[in-house]
C-alpha cells in the first residue's frame, strides 16, 4: 500500500490560500489520491480526489505533479471554518478488500485572523 | 454528498456491558462499511470492513468476538462492542462506499466506558 507524507501542522492567514503539501512516491499507477479533513469531534468530511490531472471543485484544487509522487491541497481562501486536521490519503483497491482509506498523521491546519 | 448517520452520537455505559453503534446510509444503499476508532489525539484506525450478506473482515489485531459487526441489510450496518472496558473508551466512526466508490462518512459516536 502507497504511504503519504504530511507536515504536522500549517499555520494559514484568514483569507489567504492556503497550500497543504503530500508526499506518496511509492503510490501505484492505478491509485488515487484522497483528501479528506476532520473539525474537531467529527466525522472525515470528503474534499477531492484524483488520478493524475489536476482537479478542482467548489471547495478546493488538488494538483498531483506529473510523476504522481506529490501532491497539493489548495484551499483557494482560507476562513476560520477552515481549521481542521487535514488527511492525504491513497486509495488501497482492487480485490474484495477494495477501496479501504487508511488514514496517516494529517496535517493541523490552523487558519488565523 | 451522501448521507450517513450514526447513532447514539455519545454515550456512556457501564464496565462489562455491551454496546451497540448504528450506521446508516441514508440516501444511497452501500454493499460495503467501514469501522474506524480515534483514540484522543491520534488518527483513525481502520478496525474492519464491513460487507452485506457476509462476514466483516477485521484489520490485524482486532478481535473479532469483541467488536461484533452486523451488516444485515444495503442501508444498514452495526457494532456491537461487547463486555465493554474503560479502554475501548473511543471515538467509533463508521464510513459508507457508494455505487461510484467514493466513501462517506458518518459523524462518529463517543463511546465512555465507566
């Protein structure tokens, strides 16, 4: 299984973007890549995924490097409702234990007024 | 997104009961669950996976007879934490994959163990 790589903790001004980076060189052609976040005393909330061209929706961008072995979370302005630990994660598939996401460390993402 | 519920959202019970958390997939059925714990401060830990009609398949060093999983219908699937001790004190968090395989998850029930 691809593992990822996330610093502990950002710190982010209020209104600024926010850039949350994720290491997986071992990540496999087939996978993708999760970003999910957790508030505090709550369930993982979805946020994008991708293969391997950047994505975007309404909440975030998510830019894979064209080796796949890195990626970036963009959050394009951040607010307070933004703090959360931030998870990087790649999908495990295939087989009858397909789609299981094994969640690492995540970031801590302060944003601050 | 797709909806997922689970209930109780807290609760406290006494050593040696036993305890029983429900997931619901509320606008979409899911052949596949998932259960997590979240010890304070830590990350999620994946405890098993849970399939319709068959036997949930547990993560290494999960005992199986403790954490009982039921998954008996599309919408539905629950853990039962038997004889329960202050160390399976946790926040349990069950996650939902959809037809299009992406997972939802529910907003986690915060078991205390008294």
């Amino acid at each position: 299984d691809a593992k990822t790589t996330q610093p502990p903790s950002m710190d982010c001004a209020e209104g600024r973007a926010a850039n949350l980076p994720c290491n997986h060189s071992t990540i496999s052609g087939n996978e993708y890549v999760y970003w999910y976040r957790q508030i505090h005393s709550q369930g993982p909330q979805y946020i994008i995924h991708g293969l391997k061209n950047n994505e975007t929706n309404e909440m975030a961008s998510l830019i894979i490097t064209e080796d796949r072995k890195s990626s970036t979370l963009i959050l394009p302005h951040a607010t307070l409702r933004d703090t959360a630990v931030y998870y990087c994660i790649v999908r495990v598939g295939g087989g009858n234990q397909g789609g299981k996401l094994i969640f690492g460390q995540g970031t801590e993402l302060s944003v601050k007024p | 997104g797709a909806v997922v519920s689970q209930h109780p959202s807290r609760v406290i019970c006494k050593s040696g009961t036993s305890v029983k958390i429900e997931c619901r997939s509320l606008d979409f059925q899911a052949t596949t669950m998932f259960w997590y714990r979240q010890f304070p401060k830590q990350s999620l830990m994946l405890m098993a996976t849970s399939n319709e009609g068959s036997k949930a398949t547990y993560e290494q060093g999960v005992e199986k007879d403790k954490f009982l999983i039921n998954h008996a219908s599309l919408t539905l699937s629950t853990l039962t934490v038997t004889s329960a001790h202050p160390e399976d004190s946790s926040f349990y968090i069950c996650s939902a994959r959809t037809g299009h395989d992406e997972a939802f998850f529910g907003q986690g029930t915060r078991l205390t163990v008294v």
